[in-house]
C-alpha cells in the first residue's frame, strides 16, 4: 500500500472511533465534542455511559484509590483504605454509593463495570501514555482500574484492567486500585 493511502485511511479509522464517544454534563445533557467541562461520557457503540475522573480533590479525584468491596467479599476498611478524600470506608461499596447518591449526570444506578465494559474502552492506537482516548478520559491515571469480575477459582481476587497495558490481570481486593464507574445508557 502506498503512504499516501495510508493517512486517510489512519485518520478516518480514528474518527469513527471518536464519533462512538459523546461527551454529557452533570446534567446528563450531551454535549459538542469541543466542551471543555463534561461529567461523564456516553459510549454510544457499548450503549454505556462512563464516568469521568477530575483533577480536583473531591469524590470523583483521580488519584483516589479504592479496596474491592461488595458487602459480602473484599474489604469494607483495613490497611489500604486511606487514599481517598475522606480517609475512611474508601471501598468500592462506599463510593458507588456515594455517586449513586449525587446521581452523578442525573442518573442513580452506577456500578463497577465487568472485566469486557472496561476493555471495550482500551485504546490501543492513541497519543497517550494511558490506553484510553484521554479528549474523552482526561486524568486516568496509567495503572490499574477495577472491574466487578471476581475470580471463579478464588472469590478473594477480582480483576483489574491497566492502562498501561491493556488484558487484564487479578488482584486481591484487600489491595487498592482505581475505579471508573460505568452504568447502561438504555
């Protein structure tokens, strides 16, 4: 194929992926993909919309991390619970509770996603050190983001996806990772 084909072909690819992404406010209002405020992000292909990190302390902060905790395995509090803004309860349990309870972009039903919702927004081919389209993903952090998928062999681990890398990997939820939520937009 000649270089001169290349290009187009390169620049299209990456638009129809983008076009898939519609960035909303807090509101849960879409949004023009040249907004410089956006609360969350609608993946139209997956018809999930995903929360967006922040730069600023608070809730939602990026560098917040967050032990496994569903109520009934993981870890509600214990050594590695201290790296999010309140300093205690900081579980995955407490903080869906904590978005549901903002209702974050005007809806109160967010949850971890499952190990193939996380994948499915790895981007591979961006500009970016972290595998993710960062003009809808700003702050993720390149590491390791919770999923709801606990290990059927050991219900002590869960899996995680990194940025770093893409796949997927286990952990055990005594540890703490990040978290992005996710809910279904149908």
């Amino acid at each position: 194929m000649k270089t001169g084909l290349l290009l187009p072909i390169l620049l299209a690819t990456s638009i129809s992926v983008s076009a898939e992404l519609t960035k909303m406010s807090a509101d849960g209002e879409t949004l023009k993909p040249d907004s410089l405020e956006w609360s969350c992000v609608l993946d139209k292909k997956n018809s999930l919309v995903w929360e967006v990190k922040s730069e600023e302390e608070g809730l939602q902060y990026a560098l917040n991390t967050y032990t496994w905790f569903d109520g009934l395995s993981g870890r509600d509090s214990g050594t590695f619970t201290k790296n999010c803004y309140w300093g205690k309860n900081c579980n995955t349990k407490s903080f869906i509770e904590d978005i549901n309870n903002r209702e974050l972009c005007s809806f109160s039903d967010w949850r971890l996603p499952t190990r193939n919702e996380l994948n499915s927004i790895v981007d591979y081919y961006g500009d970016s050190d972290a595998l993710i389209n960062t003009d809808f993903f700003p702050n993720t952090q390149v590491d390791t983001y919770w999923t709801s998928t606990s290990l059927k062999e050991s219900p002590s681990l869960a899996y995680e996806i990194p940025f770093f890398f893409g796949g997927s990997t286990v952990r055990d939820k005594t540890i703490d990772t990040f978290v992005r939520l996710v809910r279904s937009a149908d």
